[in-house]
C-alpha cells in the first residue's frame, strides 16, 4: 500500500495529487511538439497535429501535413494540407476538427480527415488577416473567437448555427494583447483581454476595465490566463512571478502563489476534480511542470521532453513524443482507502479482504472492528467508488472484491450500485485499450454519457465494439445497436470499391428488419457519395413508402416515386408525386405518364375538377374522352357562364361533344335544355318574373299559376305526357288553395290519373269537405282507399263486403278505432262468416 501512494504529491494538507502513466506514445515524431500546431480533444479525444507550419522558415514548396492521432498515438487519418496558411487548430465537441487559416475561412475536417465543410468568419477578418484564434466549447455548442490584424476582435458561441459577432473596440489599443481567453457568463460569451497592467472585458456591447480584487501589487503585464473547464474561475500569471487565481467574474479571489519564475509559461491549465473544494493550476515551461493552489508550496515535476498540456473535467493529460499521462486530484474515497496508516472503513475492509485471501485470523478482527463501529455500509460504498477512479484494472478488481466480500455481512445492501460499477469499468477498461485510444476516467464517462461514447466509437468506425459494448449493457435496440448498425451502413455505402449489389446485400443480411433501422436514411447517405442506384436498391428495403417516396424524388426517379406512391395506396402520396411531375415535366410528357398509371389518372382528374378545371380539359382532349368532356362543359356552362349567350354556346359545345360520344340521349337532353333556356329567357322579357334556371316542370307550374295556356303550349312542345301535366296542375291548383279552378280542372275532361290523387291532395291541404267531392267519382278499386282517406269507414266497409275483397275489408278493419266503428267491425265480420259458409 505504501508502494502504491509512492506517485502521491500532497498539496498543502489537505490534498494529494497524482500522475500515472495512460499510454507509452508510438506515434514516431519525426518533429517536435513546438514546431507543430497541436490540437487535443478533451474527454480523452483525438490529437491534431500540423506540421511543417508556415510559422517556420523554411522553404515555400514544402506543404505541411495534417496527422490525427488516437489518445494512444495510434493513426487515424494523414493528409497534404492544400489550403492556406493556418493560425489555430481546435476539436469541436462532436469531435470534427477546426483549422483556422489566416484569411478568416474555417475548414472542417472529420477524425478520419474527411472534409466537412467551411465557413467564413467575414470580411473584416478577410481584409486584416487572422493574428490568433481560440476554440471554445459553451452548452450551446464549440465556438471560434478570432483577433485580426487590427486587433479587434470577432466571435461566434456556435459553428453549426453561424452567428458572428464583432466585439467592440478596445480603447488605445495599438498592439496583440499580451494574452487573451474566452469567458462564458450568464450563457453569453465574453473577451477577456490583457493590455499591460490592465484588464478588458469585452461584451456584445461594451467594453469596460476590471481589476482582479487582492492582485499583488507591482504587476505591470498579464502574461498568461487560464479559464477553468466549466468556465467557473480564472488564473492569471503576471509578470511579477505571481498566479493569481478567483472566479471568472473577477468579483471572488481565491488564492494568490508566488512562484518565482517571471519567464512566461508555455500553457497554463486548471487541475480540478468536480464536487471539490481543492483549486489548482498546472503551469508548464519548457523543462518543468509546476502544480500551485492554495498552500505555500507547489508541486514541481521534471519534463524531459517538449509536453502540450489538456484540461480535463477532472484532471490534465499531458502528453509529449514518447509518453502520455493523465495527473489529477486523488479522489477522496481512493485517499481515504490507501493513505498511509488510514483507518478508514474502507481501508480496514481491504485489508480484511487480503487477510481473508491468506486464511489469516486477522480478517476476522478487521471485520468486527469495522462492524462494531456501524460503518460496513460505508466501507463497501468507499470501495466501489474507489474502483471507479482506479485505471489499473488489478487495483479495480482487489477493491471490488473487497466490497464484494464485505457485501456478504450486510443484509439488505441494494446490489445496484455494485453491478453498475462492474458494469462501467469493463466499459472504461475496453475504450482504454491501446488499440482504442479513449483514456476517458469515471467522471468524465457519467458527464459524456453512454450515448455519446457510443457515437464517438461509431466515428472512430469501431462498430464491433460499440455494438458489443450495446449487449453488454442491454441497452434498447433503437438507442444501441439498431443506431449502431444504421451507422456502419452509411460508412459501407462510401466504400466505392465494392459493386452496389454487394454492398446492398450486405447491408441488408446485416440489418434485416432491425427495429429503428431506416434504410431511406442509408440510401440518403449512398445518393449523397454520388451511387444512385444502390439507393434505389436500398430503397427496396425500406417498407414504409412515406420514407421511400421523397428520396425517389430527390434523385429525380419521379416515375418509380409515382409507382411506389400508387402501390402504397396513400392519396396524399400519390398526389405529392404528380404535383412534382407537373413541375418537372413539360405538359405532353406528363399526361402521357399519366395515360400509364390509370390510379394517377383519376386522382389527378379529380384533383382537376376542384382545382384546375382548363387541365381536366385538356386531359379529356387528349384522351378524346368525348363523354366526360361533354359532362364538363355542361358544368362549366353553370359554373362559369353568367350570360344566356355564353350558356348555350358551352351546351352546344356539350351536345357535340355528346353526338361524338354516341350518346344520343345526353345529346337530346342538352339541346332540350338549350331550347329551354331560351324559352325561359322569352317568358322573362314578355311576362316578367324569374323563369331562368328553373327546371321544366318548375316553370311549367309556374306558368300554369297565372298562364295556363302557356302552360300547356310548354307542354306540348317539349312533350309533356298528361299524366304528368295534371299532376303538376293538380299539385300548382292545390298549393295556391284554389278549389274552385281545381274543381272546374278536375271536370275538364277525363282524369288521366283518376281521382285518387285528387282526394290525397286535398286532405294533405287538410280540406276534407273538397276532398269528398272527388271521393265519390273514385273509380271501384281505389274507392275504399278514397273514403278512408276522408274518414268514412261505414261506408268503406260497405264498398268492400260489396266488392268482396279481403284485403280491402282487412284494410278497412284496421282503420276501425273506438266504440263508434264497433258496429262497423261486427258487421265485416258477419260478412267473412257468410262468405266462409258458401
């Protein structure tokens, strides 16, 4: 135990920091870091390095190479840079690489060095030129902060939603500040600037001067500042030797060392663990590595070769040509557990464990002194959390045994804790692995998250161990492995050496039906890296046509879109297809694809008949459907047409269309409605009123009303036959109330329809007394019908025992109600006895 804590430097009394080894580098340097622009990735992330810059003489015709390495100094990508000059490198938090150049433009690379894209950060930079640049990270996502040669300054919060901002100008200012950082406050980002003794801090707005409270007098430059992971504190190294060290507002000092070094620093990063109340600042020159806070002395570390510092969420990864190692804040748990002579429960449960291992006797006596005390709880949750800030995977597995071991003596110790911590550190201990290159501690997974862990091993294109890591920890398919292999389809459609049907029947005995898996997706991606048809073939895959419609059109396959809408069913669909067909085809090439698909056809007809009523012409015309075109103008001559004229002319056009069509009864019809319009249109200007629009037998009736000879010329014109005449006159004379010309009517001559209709006319107008009148010339075999209408049931029953007809006498029983009709009934009785009888 003692050999353990042998890498342990206390700072002050209450802390003790350590540094252990990550990974021995393997990445042959063939320069040094300080003749590279370097760029490192937080979270154990990917190094950037350029070299051969343009801040090196050396001759004009050597291009510069850009390598990205792993964490482990493992090759991930090595191009030629092409481009211009850069300033600055820096790793967004997606992980895509930002090169800075000197005119301003941004290039944007993957972690494979694949080209994104680029932007500009405006004219201003373009016209000064870039001095120096700073990538930045705030909750809202990875910002550039530039400084142009006219020393004024020029932001963005957010590459992937570009918003720039020009900050204002700071007053005298003449030269580059001395040093400069980005600040995050109140979710606003801010310049921090040093101009000799003085401070600027630069808003959207303003600028104004602050002054750290308890700064050391004598200072007359800043050389250096240190904004903290989360942004929440600043050190400034001054040029007295001091490092004052507060909160990022400059309101708050928390400590101030003197090292006794004025040289400027090569970095200066904060080296601090989350939820602790320890602040300390890792400076670095060119042969030593210096680590001060809040306590008299510092510690003090030997480089033995050119180092590049990373701030972490809970620590500094500092790597040079043959080493990379991880120093931070020894965690409480691990300081109480393995200090010198602890007497921690967690300790004390070790060395149980150990003893136990040994079959000695003393295990017994470490338990019960633990147990006794009332802290065996205590000591199991020390050292899984212990286990979790160990990197050496023998020390995990000694704490988690000894937790294990101390878990059997407790009751009702929920395991959850203890398996998600197994669970974690098989994760950690797999993404650790020289091959991976991902040195990510336990705090920094529980900040990054399972989720985004995945996605960065998706981007490192490590799809086996994502997909194994999904199982192991059973996540949902849709989170984990479906998302996954989504992922390496889109990576295999970029593989231009194999043939699209390989890759197509690859992709697919990979993916199946995968819940969450969208093959529109992958043949978005395979359309986007220029291989249409193996698109079309992944689209065979895709069972939702919704997903499959859009892309199709896209790749301009607007007549297979057009199939796929049809054979899915989905009008909405169907319709999307031919509205982008209208547009992109001339007006021949449409229909003609039309005439092709007959379900297009009619929902495109009925789309027309609402919306575009000249095009439903057309197609009839094309079609030479003379039926529908006929039925078309013949609508249109009611919808459009408001004059007489123009009326007739659309009928006329109709009858035509109608002759064309062998239909020899439209085309009559259209031509009587014709002779009809004029007729109506003469009885307006001779007799007034409104006869327009009516139907026929609507303006006979009206003619009949007060023109009873017009009436029955109208009839006789348009052949009328008098069965229907006498019904309209019979209903016209009844509404108006007129019985005695409906009388006069009735007598006129022979009723065609007889007098039935008569008797139901008037007894709908509630005019019984009228409607005896025609009960009695009621023919025989309507008689009874006829007296009931008009309440005479007697003598209903007397016509039918006279007629003696069943049906008319269960007739006339039905309608015989109350003591009155009781005789009545008697004697349609009596009747049916004597007719049984003979």
């Amino acid at each position: 135990m003692d050999c353990y804590t042998a890498n342990w430097n206390p700072l002050g009394d209450s802390a003790f920091y350590r540094k252990y080894e990550l990974y021995s580098m393997d990445w042959d340097l063939k320069e040094e870091l300080r003749d590279c622009l370097v760029a490192a990735a937080p979270y154990g992330g990917p190094i950037a390095l350029l070299r051969n810059p343009w801040r090196k003489e050396k001759a004009a015709s050597v291009r510069p190479v850009l390598d990205i390495y792993s964490a482990s100094g493992m090759p991930l990508a090595s191009l030629l840079w092409k481009s211009g000059p850069v300033v600055s490198l820096g790793w967004s938090a997606e992980e895509e690489l930002l090169c800075v150049q000197e005119d301003g433009v941004v290039l944007v690379y993957g972690l494979h060095g694949d080209f994104r894209r680029h932007f500009s950060m405006g004219n201003e930079v373009l016209q000064n030129r870039v001095l120096d640049a700073r990538i930045f990270h705030t909750e809202f996502g990875s910002g550039v902060a530039i400084l142009t040669g006219a020393h004024r300054f020029t932001l963005s919060a957010n590459v992937g939603d570009l918003k720039l901002r020009r900050m204002p100008e700071v007053p005298g200012l003449q030269s580059a500040p001395s040093c400069w950082t980005t600040l995050c406050q109140d979710r606003v980002a801010h310049i921090l600037l040093a101009v000799g003794p003085d401070l600027y801090l630069l808003d959207h707005a303003t600028c104004s001067t602050v002054t750290p409270p308890g700064l050391a007098p004598g200072v007359s430059s800043f050389l250096q500042m240190a904004v903290s992971f989360t942004y929440r504190h600043l050190a400034l190294f001054t040029d007295t030797g001091y490092i004052w060290m507060g909160t990022a507002s400059l309101k708050e000092k928390l400590c101030e060392f003197n090292c006794n070094i004025r040289a400027p620093p090569k970095q200066m990063v904060w080296c601090s663990r989350p939820r602790s109340k320890e602040r300390a600042v890792v400076v670095a020159w060119e042969k030593r590595l210096m680590v001060v806070g809040d306590a008299p002395e510092s510690i003090q570390f030997v480089l033995d070769e050119d180092s590049y510092l990373v701030p972490e969420l809970d620590g500094v990864r500092i790597f040079s040509r043959s080493t990379h190692e991880f120093l931070h804040e020894v965690p409480v748990a691990s300081e109480e557990i393995f200090k010198i002579a602890s007497m921690a429960p967690g300790a004390l449960l070790l060395e149980a464990q150990k003893e136990y291992e040994k079959e000695s006797q003393k295990a017994d006596e470490y338990l019960r002194e633990i147990q006794e005390l009332g802290q065996l709880t205590q000591a199991v949750q020390q050292c899984i959390e212990a286990a979790g800030h160990e990197h050496r995977p023998d020390m995990q597995k000694s704490l988690l045994r000894a937790a294990s071991f101390g878990k059997c003596f407790l009751d009702r110790f929920p395991p959850d804790g203890f398996v998600r911590m197994c669970q974690d550190l098989r994760v950690l201990n797999a993404i650790r692995d020289y091959h991976i290159g991902i040195p990510l501690t336990y705090s920094q997974y529980k900040q990054l998250t399972i989720q985004v862990l995945l996605d960065r091993l998706v981007l490192r294109r490590l799809y086996p161990l994502a997909i194994q890591i999904c199982e192991y920890l059973r996540l949902p398919e849709v989170q984990g492995v479906s998302r996954i292999l989504a992922h390496w389809a889109c990576y295999k459609v970029q593989q231009k050496d194999v043939s699209d049907e390989d890759v197509a029947r690859a992709i697919n005995q990979k993916l199946g039906d995968t819940p969450g898996v969208s093959y529109s997706d992958i043949a978005a991606r395979a359309y986007g890296c220029g291989r249409t048809e193996l698109a079309i073939k992944l689209l065979e895959y895709e069972p939702r046509s919704g997903e499959q419609v859009p892309l199709l059109l896209k790749m301009k396959r607007s007549k297979l879109a057009l199939s796929k809408a049809i054979e899915s069913g989905d009008t909405d669909l169907v319709f999307t297809v031919l509205l982008h067909l209208k547009n992109e085809l001339n007006r021949g090439d449409f229909f003609m694809t039309l005439r092709n698909q007959p379900m297009a056809l009619s929902l495109y007809r009925q789309f027309c008949k609402h919306q575009e009523l000249e095009t439903l012409k057309d197609l009839y015309n094309q079609d030479d459907n003379h039926q529908e075109l006929g039925s078309f103008h013949i609508r249109a001559s009611y919808a459009a047409e408001e004059r007489i004229e123009g009326r007739v002319a659309a009928l006329q056009t109709a009858a035509d269309a109608f002759y064309k069509a062998k239909n020899e009864f439209a085309a009559k019809a259209t031509e009587d409605q014709m002779r009809l319009l004029r007729l109506q249109r003469r009885l307006e200007d001779e007799l007034g009123g409104q006869f327009l629009d009516l139907s026929l037998h609507d303006t006979v009736t009206t003619l009949i009303l007060g023109h009873n000879k017009r009436a029955e010329q109208l009839a006789r014109d348009f052949r009328i036959p008098d069965k229907r005449l006498w019904w309209l006159k019979l209903t016209a004379l009844a509404d108006l109330e007129d019985w005695e010309e409906l009388e006069k009517f009735s007598k006129s001559k022979k009723s065609p329809i007889g007098y039935l209709p008569f008797v139901e006319i008037c007894m709908k107008q509630h005019n019984k007394y009228e409607a005896k009148k025609y009960a009695s010339r009621v023919g025989p075999e309507q008689k009874v019908k006829a007296l009931l209408l008009v309440g005479d049931v007697a003598q209903a029953a007397d016509v039918a025992i006279e007629r003696r007809n069943e049906a008319e006498l269960s007739l006339v029983l039905s309608h015989c109600t109350g003591a009155t009709d009781g005789a009545t009934a008697d004697k349609i009785q009596r009747a049916r006895a004597q007719a049984q009888k003979k």
